[in-house]
C-alpha cells in the first residue's frame, strides 16, 4: 500500500512539473500579439488616451433609473420625510460621475482625431448638468410608457410588474436616457447604453430614433430600430420587429451618415410580431395595423390593415394518426 501511494505522488510531480514547463511557450505567443498590434491591421487602445469606463457607464444606467423610480431599485427605504434627501444625493453624484465619463469621450476623439482643444473640462460638465436637467422629461415619457404597457397588455394589471418586470420598458427606460445624450452630441457613451439594454433584453434601439410617448413593446425580443426611424405617439410593435435601412452601398459608413434610411411610423399604429419594414422613404400612416411577418419596403396610407393572405397548411402523417 506505501509502495502504490509513493508511486502515485510521483506521477503526480511529473504531471505538475510537465504542465509547470508549458508556461515557456507563452512568451513567444505574446511577442506575435504584439507584433500583430503593431500593424495597421489590428486594433487597440493602448497609450495616453483616455477612454470613458464601460463598467461606470454602465452604473450610471442603473444609477438613472433608481431617481426615475424612487423606491423601486434602492436598497434605502424611502419616505416622502426623506425623498428630497435622496434624490439629492442621487443627482449630485450622477452628476460627478456623468461629467467624468463625457469628459473622457470628447477628450478620446480629441486626441484620437488630433483635433484642437474643445474645452472638454466645460462642455462635459455643461453637458452633465443638461442630462440631469431633461430627467423629469423622461420620467414624465416614461409614465407614459408604463400606462402604455397597461392599456395594451392583459397579462398585467401592476405598474410594479412592468417596472419591475417587463424587458420592454427596460429597454425603452435606457433608450431614452441614451437619446437624450446622443441629442446632446455626447461621444460613444449613448452607444455604450443602447448596447447594455441590447444585450439584456434583446432589443436593439439606436439612441438617435425619435420615439414619442406611449411607446410599448411587448415580449420585445428581436426588435431592431434604426437610428434614423421616426415613431409617434401611442405605436406598438411586437417580438421580432425590425425598423431597419434597405441594402447600403459599401461606403456608407461616410456617405449616409446624415442620410434617413428607416422608415417613419405614424401615431397610433400597431405592428405585429416578425414584420420587417424598410427604408427612409417608407412611411406606415396613422392609425394602420400591420400584420406578423409582413415584408414591406413601400408607404402604407393612414387607417389601413395589412395582413397576408391565408396560408396552404399541408399536414403530413399516418392514415388516422396523429400528424
């Protein structure tokens, strides 16, 4: 019995000191990466530049959302004897946070696109305090949202479980901080945001839609709005919507930017689940229901109904079975 433990402990050492010697390999692999890194092909962000936090930008989401809905996300219980305080506080820091992160983004395109000075000290604070200033604007949007989500989804009665609960106001909730900083002409923080709530709910809205009050998505998953796509008021859209651009020629990225590509949707419409529609000229009027998926590309008048037609179904199977 000593003779077997002695053996294994010493298999257990060549093991140990085999694996121990494949540690020599790596600096080869790191002088390749760097190298790699070195030539126009590969991209980092190695240097001087300052760069905005993801994981900061992210924390302020979070922080945003705890004023918009006192209460509901904050681990203080409040009171109406203690609410001034907090939002105080809350604001206060935002702010401090806010101003550092923007500061960071125009100071990184400063210096990245060699551009002169842009005062980036002041404009980052100016723009901080202008966000912090539009948040009773969008607590107001968002009220509207959540009733909204009531009035159109009979799966819930509670303002507490589409707050608490519901992807689509989570996204909608982000969507409209990060489109009032994009309006502000903030630098990548807005895309930053978006790209959080896309990866959360998986629905994707770029910062620079225009989206109006009594906005609701239900379910939500799949949903791609496009930056240039105008809603109105009181419009729902379903899983697996997409607002997007028809095919770009391969520049685009330089000579559409100020171009519209997504389509405009009128107040009061309601689009059903897997419809695709396209295109900066398109425009779905007022008041119009647009079926599941539908594929359009062209303008559609206000109070129409656009639905497939029916179907074949074939069904296949066992003479008297079950198909």
């Amino acid at each position: 019995m000593a003779t077997d433990n002695i053996n294994i402990q010493e298999q257990c050492e060549h093991e140990i000191n085999s694996a121990s010697g494949l540690h020599t390999k790596l600096p080869a692999v790191v002088e390749r990466l760097v190298a790699a890194w070195q030539t126009e092909d590969c991209f980092d962000h190695v240097g001087p530049v300052p760069i905005p936090s993801h994981t900061s930008i992210i924390n302020i989401i979070y922080q945003v959302r705890q004023i918009l809905f006192p209460g509901y996300f904050t681990k203080t219980k409040l009171h109406a004897s203690n609410l001034e305080y907090y939002l105080g506080k809350e604001t206060t820091e935002l702010y401090e946070k806010l101003s550092m992160e923007i500061i960071m983004a125009i100071r990184h395109d400063c210096r990245r696109s060699n551009l002169p000075c842009t005062r980036c000290e002041e404009r980052g604070h100016r723009m901080a305090l202008s966000f912090i200033e539009s948040l009773p604007g969008i607590s107001a949007m968002l009220s509207t949202d959540i009733r909204a989500t009531l009035a159109g989804d009979p799966a819930t009665a509670s303002t507490d479980e589409v707050i608490f609960c519901y992807p689509g106001l989570l996204a909608t909730s982000i969507y409209r901080m990060a489109h009032e900083l994009y309006l502000l002409k903030v630098p990548i923080i807005p895309r930053i945001m978006a790209e959080h709530a896309h990866s959360v709910t998986g629905i994707d809205i770029h910062p620079g839609a225009t989206i109006g009050s009594d906005f609701f998505i239900d379910h939500g998953t799949g949903v791609v709005i496009g930056e240039t796509t105008t809603i109105g008021s009181n419009v729902r859209l379903y899983q697996g919507v997409t607002l997007g651009a028809l095919s770009l020629p391969k520049n685009a990225g330089t000579i559409m930017q100020d171009v519209k590509r997504h389509p405009s949707i009128e107040d009061d419409v309601i689009i059903y689940a897997s419809t695709t529609i396209l295109g900066g000229d398109t425009t779905i009027g007022a008041r119009s229901v647009i079926g599941g998926n539908i594929w359009l590309t062209e303008s559609v008048p206000s109070d129409t109904k656009v639905i497939l037609k029916r179907p074949e179904l074939l069904y296949s199977g066992r003479k008297g079975g079950t198909s």
